[in-house]
C-alpha cells in the first residue's frame, strides 16, 4: 500500500512550514472523525512517522490513507515558551556578569 497523501492534500500541507529539513508534521484528519497528531510527511506528501514510530509500509499506520480528509500544521505552543526561556536565561547571565565584574 502507499503511504502517499491524496494530491489535494498534498498540495496544501506543501504550503505548512517545514518542521526540519525537507519534513514537515502535521495532524492528519480522519473520515470518523479521529486526529492522528505528530505525524511526519517527507517532501510534505509521504508519511514518514507517525507519532515518532517510523513507518515504512501502510499496515502500520492503524487507519488507511483513504480515509485521511484533511490536513493542518501541527501546533507548537511550547515553541514561543523556548523562546520566553532563552531570553531569561540571557537576561540572567547579563545581570551576572553586572554583578561579578565589578569586583575583579
């Protein structure tokens, strides 16, 4: 079996960003309603891992291809609270250094 999207779908998770080189997750949309999240497409078409398992044939997946009705972005809340981290982590040691450079 294929591990391919349907084109349409492809044509739209092709415009989601890039989530690593040439990979890009998403969350994938069931006909029964279900979401599968964490799912990895390589060259935004091709189901490459599914919930950080690696998938090489269709009857790993738990649903078929065919049923798959949509495609969205797979959301990272935690990307901006890494950003919010660093910044404080920088702020901390220029605040440091403030204080221990006077009395070297």
């Amino acid at each position: 079996m294929d591990l391919r999207l349907p084109h349409a779908l492809f044509e739209k998770a092709n415009r989601f960003p890039e989530s690593s080189y040439g990979a890009t997750t998403v969350t994938l949309i069931l006909a029964d309603g279900r979401r599968i999240e964490n799912v990895v497409l390589g060259g935004a078409d091709y189901i490459v891992k599914v919930d950080g398992r690696h998938v090489t044939e269709a009857t790993e997946l738990g649903f078929a291809v065919g049923d798959i009705v949509d495609v969205r972005p797979q959301r990272r809340p935690w990307r901006w609270l890494r950003l919010l981290v660093g910044l404080l982590l920088v702020a901390v040691c220029v605040l440091l250094w403030n204080v221990i450079e006077p009395w070297w």
